[in-house]
C-alpha cells in the first residue's frame, strides 16, 4: 500500500444520502396515516336480496355525490338477507344516525313515472338519505321501496291505520280541497295489530292545514251512491280515481285542534260519509246493562243527554257476555256505548274525555246519574239511550264490565209504561167498587116503582076517554075552516069588490100620468109635439 | 502469488469514472474531462443501501395502492398490480399476466434481493463467490430497467385510452410509487462499486 494513500475515515459520520429513505418513510407513514385518519366508517346495510349489488362497484351516493362504495356482500346467518358492508367517506360519519336511511336505486317504470334511467348503464346504486337524529349507528336496514320524501324536506310526516288496505298505495297523493299537498310514501301492514299502515308526508306549507282535529279518508276510486234523490257520484282528481289516494279535512262543525307534531298516527276513514258520522277523534267507551228487550236498538244508535246527542252505540256485547259463561237467570244485557266530548262543543282532545269521565263519575255516585232505554220513533219502534240524572236515585258505583266502565241503569220507556199500568191496575182495585153497585141498584129500584105509579094513571077512565072527546072537537074546527072555502058567499063577496076597486085604480092611473107629464093639463090643453128627426150625418 | 495481475489500485492508480482515464490517486481532477476522481465510489455501500432501503419502502404503496383506474361508463374500477394479475388469469391471458408479473413483480423483487445480498457479501460474503456474485450484478443491471415496463403500460394506456364518458383510464398513486421503486432501484444499482467484491478477494490474498 502506497503511504500516499488517501486515509479513509470510518467514523460513523450521518451522510445525507439517508435522507432519501427517510424521506420515502416519512412520504408512505404520511400516506398510511392519512389514509387511516380519512378511513371513513364502514357500516352494514341489511337488504332483502343482493339484486344489483356488485362488492367494489355499487356506490352509496347522497344528492347524486358518491360518499362511498359497497365492499362485500354476503348472506346473513340465517339466509333471511343480505349484509352490504360500505365504506363510507369520513365526513359521512356524522350523518349516520337511526333515522338515515339506504335504498337502492334501479330504473323503475311505474304509474308514477319512470325514474333511474342512468342505472341502466352505470348500474343500480345505493342512495342515502340522511337523517337528524341522536345515536350514532352502524348496522341499518335497507329500504325496499325508495322514500318518496328526502328526510329533511320541510314538511310534516304522519302514519295512517286503516283496518283494511283500501286501494291506497306508496305514491299516492295526499290531497286538500282535491289539491295534492303530499304524497304517500310506504304502506305496511302490521300483522299484530291487522292494520294498514301507511306513512305520509305533507309537504310545507300545507302542513298547517293538519291539526288534530283532522280527519283522513281514503277517496280511491268513484264512489257511487243511490237513493230517492237520484244518483250520486263522488271522486276525487283522475289520478286518485286511477291510482287511489288520501283526502284530508277538518269535518263540518268541528273546531279547529292544537297544532301536531311529526309521527302522529291517524285513522283512514273508507269515505268521505264516515267522516260525517264520525267526526269526533277522542270519546270514551262505557257499558250500559239493561234487563229488557233491546229490539229497536242498533248500532250507531244515538246516545242522548236530555234529547242532545252525546255519542253512539257502538255493540251489544254478546260475545263478552257469552265468554263469562250462561248463568241463566236472565243476565243483563251489556250495550257498548261511545260518547263524544267534541259533539257538546267541548274540545275534541283527550283532555276534554278526562274531564267528561270525572263528570260521569261524580254524577252516577252523587247526583243519581242514569241511563235509560228510550224509544225514539214510536213507529220505527227505533230506540235510543238516554243519559240522564234521576234525583229520586241514590248514589251509586261505576260498575265494571270486561275493560269497561258500566253506567247504571234504570227502565223507562215501555217497560216503565207498563209499570205505571200496574200500578194504576192495583190502585183501581183497591176502589171500593161492590158497594157502588149497591147503590145503584137502589136507585134503579126507586125508578121501578115510579113507573108503575105512572101505569096505574094512565089505565084510568078518564085517561081513556080523552081521544074521543079530542076527535069531536077537531070536526067543529073543520066545519068552521069550511066556511073560509073558496066557493062560499064570503069568499065570492070579497073577488067582486077587489076587482071593482081595480078598474078605478087604472083610470086614475091615466089622469095621474098625464098630471105627472104637464100639471097644468087640467087648466090648459095638450099640445102635441112634432115627432123627433134624427140630424143627418155632416161631414 | 506474483503471477497474478496486479490491481491498478495497488499501483496507486485510480480511474476516471466517467473517461475510465488511469491517473494517479493523487489527482483529484481527472486531467482529461476534468471529472472528480475517486479510487472507489465514494460511500457506494451506504449509498446503495439507501436506496435499496427507499425502493424497498416504497414498494409497499406501490403494491397497495391502485396503480389504473379504469373509468368505464362513469364506474370507477381501481386495480392495483398483483389484482391485475388475478384479473388476467382469470382472464385467460396467461402470457400478458406472466409478463406483468415478471415485470412487477418478480424483477423488482428478486432486484432489491439480490443487491441487499450483494451489499452484504462485500462485507461478509465467502470470497470466492465473488465471480458468480459478479454474474448477479451483470444480472441486476441488465433487467434493473425491464421493470419500468409496469409504469409504461399505464402510462401509454392512459394517453391512448380517453374516450371520455365511455372509458377513461387514470393512473393511481402507485404508479408514483412504484415508478419511485424502480428509479431507486437503478440509482442503487448505480451506485454499488463492484470493485469492492474484489478488493475484498485482493485483501484476502495479501
């Protein structure tokens, strides 16, 4: 080795060629940690079927925004669905909560129009509706059927129950004044319950129009009614006659309700018409037990108080009746009765029925509050309940039958008439009516012995000449009469003499016309007048 | 031992690494292309591990990552190297995906073993491997480049494949990375000294 060999230092000396690595370190650790940091979260959606989801294809998208991609599908446990676990971006996280919701989205042609044309080609994806909630959540079930409203759309979004599923369907139009101010966005039928469920939504500002008085009825298809009047026919705008759909209003008469809030459940009513006769919301049920005939009373029968009408019948409850088992004996018959709180002007609100129950309750146990079977058409022979207060009634309990309050009864109508019958029959038996007869007979028997007496006169002589004397006296009055005859001296005497007088009346009659003419006469002679000429006609 | 030849760098001699000119280690200038002369490459062993290091880090993204994402009808497909592969087996194309993954796959790997192998041989390894480890040197040089094949498909692709809505194809962050891969590897390669394989035979014999 050369001593002018340079001298190699082997100190350990950093040399900035390292810098290289680390700078590739630093990059990778970067790009690992942010894309750790920007993982966004990886959820689970529950689907019927995998139709149309392609792990590492279909995307979730939110307003047309891909926010994130479906990373496998695979089939539940127990085969019943499909789990999509996504990836979701990170800034989704905070719109994941149990009120967002995931559907798919196809092309679909359907009454309501044709929609997801673009899937055709691109494929069907996963569309995400956000919602406000609290929670967070990460497994969700998907929807079957697109929701017909964006979740944050202004508006109000109530369920519907009807107790059979009439023609309305998702996508139907909710309809005011037969203006569509909403639509229909799922139906389910609750199996439990044997109900038609359907969701709505109204959109702003038409939800103000709902209160909680309001009403909603199902004005699918032509409704056709006849009667003495002629025919009519009720339908609502050609697309609810063709696809079906929901009517609301407040029913006629009924005060306006309190404002509601989103969620609230409503009644559908089959029609407009059971609306009318059903325009009250809140009531309560009470059973009234009556021990005679209850021909004549139907349901929807009036409830009455005093003559005004607080409710209806709803059923005689023979069923109930029957389950606690026959006991003969004649059991009272249970009639189920709905009373109505909205139909005296009171409020239509829970509230109202509260105050309606302590009502009652104070009345039957203090005030002899009663119920009674009236006949409201003595023709029809159609009966009716009336609810009254009996003064002359003790206090009484509120009894109880199955679930049910029972009003306590009293029998009016016929069956009190023929009480008072009998009563009015013993009172007339109790007359002292034997010895009345007996006095009569005494008198018939003084009115026997006056007759004889009056017998006995008449047999008398006297009493039997007196025709005959009365026959001679009427010839005298005839040979008298004969003398007035018209061919006596009299009567001849008398013609002479009128008929003299009447040629002497007739020519003074002359002389008195002619002094009526011209008075001096008598003095002057008449002097006849030319007769009259008529004048000629002069032009 | 004197018939055999002697080393240049025994004689005090070192050579021009760009005009190859013998001059001695005294000069720091090379007399004729006026170039930094150096007996051995200056820190070739660090340098190279540096950059096998950096090709090394750089290989895990390249192969995580998507390298193409094929676009097609506005469906984003992202692939990364070794899912390519798959997909043309699956495919049927066998020789494409043998191509690929020799090229991929295979080079950049057995590349970077064979240097850390090489690196560590100067230092440690049985001297009189030296000639077959010489062999794998020629070896890594040669097919160093055959790896940038990966990085020129997708970039040809991407350029020829735009039919807007249609097919649109976009290469991924792994291209970046692995593009890193092979120029590192390279600078690796280009950096390692040979001579020091055999300086180490030289050092033994004496």
């Amino acid at each position: 080795m050369s001593e002018m060999q340079p001298s190699i230092s082997s100190g350990r000396k950093f040399n900035a060629i390292w810098i290289i690595p680390l700078v590739a370190l630093v990059a990778g650790v970067s790009i690992v940690v942010h894309s750790y940091m920007t993982e966004g979260p990886t959820i689970t959606i529950e689907f019927k079927t995998a139709a149309d989801l392609k792990p590492g294809k279909t995307k979730i998208k939110l307003l047309d925004v891909d926010v994130g991609l479906v990373e496998s599908v695979v089939i539940k446990p127990d085969m019943s669905s499909v789990i999509a676990t996504v990836k979701l971006d990170q800034n989704m996280r905070d719109h994941l909560n149990k009120n967002t919701r995931f559907w798919i989205v196809r092309a679909s042609v359907g009454a309501g129009g044709v929609s997801g044309l673009g899937t055709i080609l691109a494929g069907a994806y996963i569309k995400m509706a956000p919602g406000d909630g609290a929670g967070k959540q990460k497994a969700f079930i998907g929807l079957e059927s697109p929701p017909q409203t964006p979740a944050d759309a202004p508006g109000i979004r109530l369920t519907l129950f009807s107790d059979r599923a009439g023609s309305v369907s998702a996508g139907n139009s909710v309809l005011y004044n037969g203006y569509a101010v909403g639509r229909v966005e799922t139906m389910t039928f609750d199996a439990d319950k044997r109900q038609a469920r359907y969701e709505i939504f109204i959109d702003a500002p038409y939800h103000e129009l709902v209160n909680s008085s309001t009403r909603f009825w199902n004005v699918s298809g032509i409704s056709l009614e006849t009667s003495t009047m002629g025919i009519k026919i009720r339908t609502g705008s050609l697309d609810t006659v063709l696809l079906g759909g929901v009517a609301f209003a407040a029913p006629p008469g009924v005060p306006a309700g309190g404002p509601i809030e989103s969620g609230k459940e409503f009644k559908l009513f089959d029609s407009y018409d059971e609306i009318l006769t059903n325009p009250y919301r809140f009531g309560a049920y009470y059973v009234v037990m009556f021990k005679q005939s209850l021909r004549g009373l139907a349901p929807g029968a009036p409830v009455e108080y005093r003559g005004i009408q607080i409710g209806r019948v709803e059923r005689l409850l023979m069923k109930e009746l029957a389950a606690g088992g026959l006991t003969g004996g004649g059991a009272s018959i249970p009639v189920l009765i709905y009373i109505e709180p909205g139909r005296i002007e009171l409020a239509d609100t829970q509230e109202s029925v509260d105050q309606f129950k302590r009502v009652v309750k104070k009345g039957v146990t203090r005030d002899g509050m009663r119920a009674t079977l009236e006949t409201g058409n003595l023709l029809t022979g159609k009966k009716l309940i009336s609810i009254d207060y009996f003064a002359d009634k003790g206090p009484a309990e509120l009894g109880q039958f199955d679930q049910y309050a029972v009003i306590p009864t009293i029998e009016t109508g016929v069956a009190r008439l023929q009480q008072q019958a009998s009563d009015f029959l013993a009172k007339l038996n109790a007359l002292p009516l034997e010895e009345t007869v007996a006095e009569a007979n005494n008198v018939l028997g003084n009115a026997d012995s006056t007759l004889a007496a009056l017998n006995l006169l008449l047999a008398s002589d006297e009493s039997q000449a007196l025709p005959g004397e009365l026959a001679s006296t009427l010839a005298d009055l005839r040979d008298v009469l004969a003398g007035f005859s018209q061919d006596s001296q009299v009567q001849q005497g008398l013609g002479a003499s009128v008929n003299t007088l009447s040629t002497t009346l007739q020519s003074l009659d002359v002389l008195i016309r002619q002094l009526s003419i011209k008075p001096n006469s008598i003095i002057f002679p008449v002097s006849h007048e030319a007769d009259p000429v008529p004048e000629a006609y002069s032009r | 031992m004197s018939d055999k030849p002697k080393t240049a760098a025994s004689q005090g001699l070192a050579s021009c690494h760009l005009c190859l000119k013998l001059v001695s280690v005294d000069v720091h200038v090379c007399p004729r292309c006026g170039s930094a002369i150096h007996l051995r490459k200056s820190n070739s062993l660090e340098r190279t591990l540096a950059f096998l290091v950096t090709a090394s880090i750089l290989y895990i993204p390249a192969n995580l990552l998507p390298i193409m994402i094929t676009d097609q009808l506005g469906q984003p497909t992202e692939s990364t190297i070794i899912g390519g592969v798959v997909l043309l087996i699956d495919m049927g194309s066998m020789p494409i995906a043998a191509v690929i993954f020799f090229a991929s796959v295979m080079i950049p790997v057995s590349k970077l073993a064979m240097m850390y192998y090489l690196c560590w041989s100067v230092r440690h390894g049985p001297p009189e491997t030296a000639r077959q480890r010489t062999v794998f040197y020629r070896i890594t040089e040669f097919i160093g480049k055959w790896s940038m094949i990966d990085v020129f498909v997708v970039a040809i692709l991407v350029a020829l494949v735009n039919l807007n809505n249609l097919l649109v194809i976009r290469p991924g962050t792994a291209t970046v990375a692995f593009a890193g891969v092979v120029i590192a590897s390279i600078l690796a390669a280009e950096s390692f000294d040979p001579r020091l394989m055999w300086d180490q035979q030289e050092d033994n014999n004496e």
